[in-house]
C-alpha cells in the first residue's frame, strides 16, 4: 500500500514538472511570436496627392521644391497624421532614404544642399501619430540611430513606434504599410542667374543709380550742386586755426575698422581735405590707426595733400602709425597719446564701436576741440555727449562729398537725395492707404496698401 | 595650480594699472599700456596669419597648384589673384615702385562697396520703407480699463508734442514760412482746437497713436538728412522735429548701453574679488 501511495505521489510529481516544462515552452513560444510579429499595429493612411517636385526657383541652385496636397487623413479635425516624412533616391525603384520631414498640414517641403545637375527622385510618406506610449529607452534607441542615422530626423516616439513594428526598422518604408505616394522626378536642381523675388529691389537700386549717374553728369558738366551746409563743418576750419594758435598737434581717428567700411572712406575722404589745411597751416597731425591698409591709405592721403598744398617737404611717414588691431589696446594706447600730447583738436570719423565713449570723454577731459562722426547708432549718443559737433549717420558721407567738392561724391550724394525724397512719398502714400483701410475696413483698399508693402519687403 | 596663481595676479596687477588711468597718467598705467599694445598686436600678426593667410589663402591655393601639376584644373586656382594683390600691397617697400600698392586698395575698396551695396539698400532702406508703411491710427479692440489709462495718457502727450511741433514749425527760430503772423495764428489756433477735439475725442474712446509717431519720427528724420534744401521754413522747422526724435532716441540708447558697460565693470571687480583676493564667494 504504501509502494502504491508512494507510486501515484511519484506519478503525480511528474505529471506537474511536464505540465510546468509545457507551460514554460509554451510561454517561451509566445515571446518568440512576440519579436517574429507585429506588437503594434499601424495604422495605414491615405497618400498625399498631386505629389510634385520641381527645382526651386530663384535660388543658387541645389535645392528642390516638393508640393503636393494634404492626406485625406490630414485634412480630418482630429488628423491621424503627424507629419510627411520625405524620401530621396537616385534611383526611381529602390535606395530611398528620409531625408527630412514636413510637419502635419504643411504642403512643401525644399530640400537642400543638393549636388546640381544629378537626377533625384522623391516619395512622400504619410507619417500617422503614435497613440500609444514610448517603450524603448535611450540606450535602446541610440543604437538604431547609430545603425541608420537618418531616423535622427524622426523624434523619439516614432523610433519607439516603428521599432515596435518590426525590428527591422526600415522595412515599414518599404512594405506598403504607410501611405507612400507615388514617386516623383527624376528632378536636377539649377542655379538661376536672376531672382525675381528681388525685381522690387532692382527696380529701386536702378532708379536711385540712375539719379546718381545723372547727378554726377550734371556736375562734371560744370552745373553747381547745391548741398546745405553742414553744421561740424564749419567747426573744422576754427579747429584747425585753434591747434595752430595754440601750437599743439591735431590728432585724427579713422575708428577701428578697415577700408572695406564705407565710413572708414569717408573719414579718409574728410581727412584728405583736413590735411590740405593743416599743410597750409603748418600744424602737426598725429594719426593713430588700428589697420594696416587704412594706415597705407591714410598715408597716401595726408601726402598727397600735403604736395597739393606745395608743402611736401614737410610730410613724413611718422604721421600715421599703426598701433594694434586689438580694440581696446588701442583706445589705451590712444588715451595715452591724449594724455601726454595734449592734442588741440581731436577728429573721430569711422566706424567706432565700445571705444567711443572712452577716446571722447579723455579727448574731453584734456580740453580738446573734438568733432566726431560716425553711421553706428549705438555710439552716436556718446559722441553726442562729449564732443563739441558730431556729423550724425549720414552727415559724415555728406562732409565727405561737401569737402572733397568731387562731382562723384556731389552726385552721389544727391542721387541719395533722390532716394530719401522717393522713400518720403511712398511713407506718406502707404500710410494713408494703410489708415484708411483701418479706418473704413476696405477689403480692396487694404490689397492695395498690402501691395505697396510688399514692393519693399524684400 | 602655481602657474594659475601667477596668472591672475598678473592679470590683477594689469588691471588695476589700466584702472589706474582713472586717478592720471603714471607709469604703471603706461606699463600696463605697453604691455597691451605690444601683447596684442603679436596676437593679432600671428591670429591673422594662420586665420587669413595660411587657412582662406594657403590651403585654398596650394592644392590647387599641386592638381594643375597633375593636369587639373581647380577653381581655387583663381585665389592666385588674390595672392598677387597681396604682393602688390608689399610693394610699398620699394619706393620706386611703391605706386603699385594703390591697385589692391582700389580691389578692397570698390569690390566691398559693391557688394555692400545692395545688403545695404535692403536694409537701411528698402524693408524700413516697408516696416513704416501702418496705419497712422487704430481702434484698439477691447482693452482693458488699464491699457485703455495708458493709452488716454499716451493720446494726450502725442497731441501736446503735435501742437508744439507745430508751433515750432510756424514760429521757429530758423522758421521763413512766407506767411503773415496773423494767418500762421489763425492756422496754429485752428490746429489747437483740432488737437483739442481730438484728445476729448480720444478720452471717450481711445485711439492707438502708436503709428503717428513712427510716421512722424521717420518724415521728419528723412527731412533732416535731406541734403539738397536749405533747413528753412516749414523744412526747418520738421527738420527740428526730425532732431528732436533723434535725441531721444540717443537718450534711450545712451542709457542702454551704460547700463551694458556696467556689466563690463562688474566682470572686472568680480574678477578682483572672487578670482584674485577671494573676499567674495
């Protein structure tokens, strides 16, 4: 009896490791199913339509323009679609890789940095939103990203989503599984020679240059320009005489940036015509530059005044010295030069940055005549403060042109004059239309206002 | 460690020279001038060799004469010009010849002018035209009881500045309007009493004047650069307006910008006192 119980306890025993090793089989089973198919289902979407691709126009070529209308799944309240992701190959049938995306309800997308003249070809997919939560962590993701880099355009949760899908992570833009346009191309990008979008702008810089030209005929033409007179200006002559009376030196700042600034060549200019007068006066002039080239041209400039004032003899290279391009070793070396020099008259004319207020308000502190000019707002206020003139923005290309007395100069200035005069009309036009359309509510005399801008939205 | 310790008592010891400057002229300040100077215009030679010379000029134009050796033609080749001006430049060792260096300056000036030109006209000129363009007055749709104070108070002080500006215009110093003193009255009083209707009209319901100044700021600033006219009459007078914009707006900015450089001094006292005596944490 008890061989018996001890049999059927054994018999037992063994029918519940099988049941526990089938069990096990079966749920190891079911993992296996579990990575072989699909966890996550996705849902399919319709394509986009009218799905275009063209070479961008006005551009320097190597960019294509993708168009195309929305999904019908886009166009829902509560959209299923969470952005088009889009596809290039060189190849019409295979090797198509994203290569960016447009967001939900966006109909174009560029493509960029592209080698012109090569055949591209391009699918848009429509790209659903993923209604259930990330299941993978960084550590599991940075290794597909690694594997396919181009997933970096896609975010988190859509590496989750289509990972879940299927292991093979690429195979969902392949499978038919999304809503996959039709392809596009072949397409080359071109470089076009003109941009219309800058038509508005030509027109204005034609109109302006043309004033220019005709000025600058008119006054190489003998015809006498009338320009107003500048307040510093008149300064200029009286501060020279002073530095002269009282013996000292004459100091000028051509500011800190190179000859490619066009008030740096103004500054030379107004420099050109001071230093004619300085030769006549017999004064001395210290120049301190902080660029080599605008210590050539300023070199080139005080002799060439100095022999048209038949006074070449007492030029010297010494004149103009280079400091350093460092800014604010040279507004040290120049605060020194103020302090033990004691300059009557001091010129700032260029381009001035941080350094203004420094040079000005030591310029200041030694009683020095000063007279500045510069086109940086920013530090017009300063020299405003502590200087005795200031040619404000545009007033110091105007002293340049009034002095040098050059028809080029003369003429360009008053094409520019042209250009202000213009400018003031369509103000005036513009915001009449503009307020009459806010006043009354027009739709068409707002077209027209909205017309107006946009000739000078370039 | 020690070697840092040395760095920022040097660093403290050119400072407070340079601050020096603020007491007079002395020797530690010219010390520390020298100092500068001669640091960072060998910091500059050499930045600007291995910046320009050797990586735009260099690397750009050596390869392409090593591919012309071996029968290719690369573009870089043209960089060959850009080379050459910068011989020319140096001519000016050689007085007899030293003309020469005029040419690339000609280069640098007249290809930069032409390339600014039109970043220039685009955006000094042409999108500040566009950005003017707006309505001189709006309604402004339901604002609260606060805005709709700000905007009463706002309305009020653009009337005062119009009929001053105004009255500047009429009676200003360098004011030659050909008309009798009695007309400029009739015309000056029929713009108080609009101006007066006008704020009555504003406190009942409030009008956005924001535009009006904006318009009036950028007429009356082209007016005073305007170079052609003489700054009479009634031009004189906007003109003077055009100034008085002009000020304020450097007053706004002077103000900004101070308070920008006092964070410059802040970075230098916080680097005497945290970094070098360590009195601050």
């Amino acid at each position: 009896m008890l061989r018996f119980k001890a049999a059927i306890f054994t018999l037992l025993l063994l029918l519940l490791f099988c049941l526990s090793a089938a069990a096990q089989t079966a749920e190891e089973l079911s993992d296996t199913a579990a990575l072989e198919e699909p966890v996550y289902e996705i849902p399919r979407l319709a394509q986009v339509t009218n799905f275009e691709a063209k070479d961008s126009p006005d551009d320097a070529g190597g960019e294509i323009e993708l168009t195309w209308d929305l999904s019908v799944d886009d166009k829902k309240e509560d959209g299923l679609v969470s952005k088009y992701v889009v596809l290039r190959s060189q190849n019409p049938t295979s090797d198509f890789h994203i290569v960016g995306v447009a967001n939900h309800r966006d109909s174009s997308y560029i493509d960029k940095n592209l080698k012109e003249g090569t055949d591209y070809y391009y699918k848009i997919v429509t790209f659903p939103k993923y209604q259930g939560e990330v299941r993978l962590t960084r550590e599991e993701i940075d290794p597909l990203m690694e594997q396919y880099p181009e997933l970096t355009e896609l975010d988190i949760k859509d590496v989750s989503m289509l990972a879940e899908y299927d292991r093979d992570i690429m195979s969902v833009f392949d499978d038919n599984i999304l809503g996959i346009s039709r392809v596009a191309g072949p397409v080359k990008s071109r470089a076009q020679w003109f941009n219309s979008k800058d038509l508005d702008t030509l027109i204005i810089g034609l109109t302006i240059c043309i004033s220019v030209v005709i000025f600058i005929g008119m006054a190489r033409g003998g015809r006498k320009l009338f320009l107003r007179r500048i307040g510093g200006l008149q300064a200029i002559e009286n501060a020279i005489g002073r530095a002269t009376e009282m013996g000292k030196s004459i100091l000028f700042i051509p500011g800190i940036q190179d000859m490619d600034d066009v008030q740096t060549v103004a500054g030379i200019t107004i420099l050109g015509r001071i230093a004619k007068t300085i030769a006549e006066y017999d004064t001395k002039i210290n120049m301190p530059v902080s660029r080599s080239i605008v210590m050539t041209t300023a070199r080139e400039t005080i002799k060439e005044a100095y022999l048209s004032a038949g006074r070449p003899d007492a030029y010297s290279d010494d004149m103009v010295h280079y400091i350093t391009d460092e800014q604010f070793g040279y507004v040290a070396a120049v605060d020194g030069i103020m302090v033990r020099e004691k300059p009557a008259t001091c010129f700032y004319l260029g381009a001035f940055f941080a350094e203004s207020l420094i040079m000005a308000e030591t310029g200041n502190s030694i009683g020095a005549i000063q007279i500045a000019g510069t086109a940086m707002p920013a530090q017009l206020p300063f020299f405003v403060a502590a200087c005795d003139y200031t040619l404000i923005g545009e007033e110091l290309f105007a002293a340049s042109a009034y002095l040098s007395g050059e028809p080029k100069q003369l003429g360009s200035l008053k094409g520019q004059d042209v250009g202000k005069f213009i400018a003031m009309v369509f103000i005036i036009i513009g915001a009449v239309f503009a307020t009459l359309a806010a006043l009354t509510g027009s739709e068409d005399i707002l077209e027209i206002t909205n017309m107006i801008k946009s000739w000078f939205s370039a | 460690m020690g070697s840092d310790l040395i760095g920022v008592w040097i660093a403290a010891f050119l400072t407070l020279g340079i601050m020096s400057f603020l007491y007079k002229d002395n020797p530690w300040y010219k010390f520390s001038e020298a100092i500068f100077v001669g640091l960072s215009a060998g910091y500059w030679f050499a930045s600007l060799f291995w910046q320009s010379l050797h990586a735009k000029f260099w690397a750009n134009w050596s390869p392409a004469v090593q591919s012309l050796f071996q029968g290719q033609f690369d573009y870089n080749l043209l960089y060959t010009g850009a080379g050459i001006l910068g011989l020319m430049m140096l001519l000016r060792l050689i007085p007899p010849i030293g003309w020469i260096s005029r040419w690339p300056l000609s280069v640098v000036v007249g290809g930069t002018a032409g390339l600014y030109l039109i970043n220039y006209l685009v955006s000094n000129a042409v999108r500040q035209i566009g950005s003017t363009i707006q309505p001189v007055v709006t309604f402004p749709e339901s604002i609260g009881w606060i805005n709709s104070g700000g905007v009463i108070i706002g309305n009020v002080l653009v009337f005062a500045v119009l009929i001053v500006s105004l009255g500047f215009i009429l009676f200003g110093r360098n004011t030659t309007i050909d008309l009798p003193t009695p007309t400029k009255l009739f015309f000056f009083l029929i713009a108080l009493v609009a101006c007066a209707l006008g704020t009555f009209y504003s406190l009942s319901m409030p009008l956005n004047l924001t535009g009006l100044i904006i318009f009036m700021g950028v007429f009356c600033g082209l007016i005073y650069f305007f170079f052609s006219k003489e700054h009479t009459g009634f031009f004189g007078g906007a003109a003077t307006v055009g100034t008085w914009f002009l000020m304020v707006t450097f007053g706004a900015s002077f103000g900004y910008t101070v308070m920008s450089r006092m964070s410059l001094l802040i970075g230098r006292i916080d680097f005497l006192l945290v970094e070098w005596l360590k009195v601050v944490n």
